[in-house]
C-alpha cells in the first residue's frame, strides 16, 4: 500500500529519477493563476495599442495618403493623375490629365480624334452627380464620325475642374516632346496600323526598348493648353484631322 502510494505521489518530492509520468507536473491552481496573468497581460497590451492608433489617428500624420487614387491603361499616366490630385486638383482635374498623357503613351486606344464617356459620382451624397457623353458622334451623310474627346473633357473642366486648364495638359506635351517606352498593347497595335502609310514611316521602326516621341503631337497639344478648344489654331487642327481620316 505504501510503495503504491510513493509511486502515484512521486511528483511531489524532489527532482529525482524515480519521478512518474503518470502524475500532473504542476497543480491546478499553479496553472490557472499562469493563464491569469498572460490574460492580462495581453489585455493591458491590447488597450495600449488601442490608445496609441486612436491618438494616432486624430492628432498624427496621415498613414493613409489623402489624396486619392488613379486607374488606368498606362502607370505612368496613371501616377500623372494621382500627382494632380497632390497639387491641389480634384477627380475632375486628374481624369484629365490621365486621358490626356493616355492619348500620347496608348495612342491606339485614345486620342484627340476619339471620344469618351465620363460618370461623376458623388461621395457625399452616395449618388451619381453627372454623366458626359462624348462619345464620337455619326452622321449618315458622312464617312467619318465627329470627335468629342476635347470638347467633353473641356465641358467636365469648365464645370468641375479646379487647376488650369494648361496645368493639365502639361504633362501629356512633355512626354510627346521628351519620349516614351512603348507598351506591350501598343507593340501589337503596330502590326495593324503599319498598313496606314500616313503614320507608318513614324511607328515602323519602333522597337519595344526604344524611347519614342511625338514632337508634332507635343505641339498640338500646346497650342490646345494656351488657346483651349475653341481657339482659331484648333480649328484648323480639327479641319486637317478631318482630312488625315478621309484620307486613311
């Protein structure tokens, strides 16, 4: 009786090499009294954490950038638009400025002899604000379709835009002045429009590392920043455009 008795106590004792497995290694009220107080360290630790990010929140620096974010065909023009915003410009402002740089950078899918269709939503009142349709608009008796690309982002502007107008076409002149690295999309699009003859003297040599420019484009463009779509030079940019497509 009392050899089986040493043998279910042996934990008891001393550290020894008669200790049994078949016994708890500590007590009970040792173990809870542990979970104790790692539950309550881990709730001084939580409260802590909760004050530092609430104080953090109203009193420190912006960890989440306030300006907002931008979308499109190109990162480069993308980052246009996001920079806009830096500056003090709206959604409006970046919108702009992104198709503009689009329409240097991805000339395939965009330009000033294309047209668009804009949605303005409102945050604050969770609804649809505005709706721009300008899209190229035909005509029965014609072979070509009329242009609303400048017109429509001139329209949304001269409503909801906050820096110049030029401001906003600067970017997209200094990337067809200074050059840009063709994309992948544009590459292929090569292959389709080396049959018109009007630009394939321009496009043919391109190489997907080459950077390209597009000086007459830049120049457009500028005269478009200084005068606006209505001056006397874009009338007769918009005759020749119309012209260069009959002809193509």
């Amino acid at each position: 009786m009392n050899s089986e008795q040493t043998t279910l106590n042996s934990n008891s004792g001393p550290l020894n090499g008669d200790r049994n497995e078949l016994s708890p290694l500590h007590s009970i009220g040792q173990d809870n009294k542990g979970l104790h107080r790692i539950i309550v360290c881990l709730g001084v630790f939580t409260l802590i954490i909760s004050i530092f990010l609430a104080v953090s929140l109203k009193y420190g620096d912006f960890q989440v950038t306030p300006h907002g974010s931008v979308v499109s065909d190109s990162i480069d023009c993308s980052e246009v638009g996001v920079n806009i915003m830096k500056i003090g410009g709206n959604a409006v402002d970046a919108v702009i400025a992104t198709s503009f740089c689009i329409g240097v950078v991805q000339p395939h899918l965009t330009g000033l002899g294309s047209g668009g269709f804009l949605l303005l939503f409102d945050e604050r009142q969770k609804q649809l604000a505005r709706c721009f349709d300008f899209r190229v608009s035909a005509d029965i008796n014609k072979n070509i379709g009329i242009p609303g690309f400048v017109a429509g982002l001139a329209i949304a502007h001269k409503q909801y835009g906050k820096l110049p107008w030029s401001t906003l076409l600067t970017p997209a002149i200094e990337r067809a002045r200074a050059g840009f690295v063709p994309s992948e999309s544009l590459m292929n699009a090569k292959l389709v429009v080396l049959q018109n003859t009007s630009v394939s003297d321009w496009i043919s040599p391109w190489q997907q590392s080459m950077l390209v420019t597009n000086p007459e484009l830049g120049d457009t463009l500028q005269i478009l920043a200084k005068e606006g779509p209505d001056g006397s030079n874009m009338l007769v940019v918009g005759q020749d455009l119309s012209l260069s497509t009959k002809a193509n």
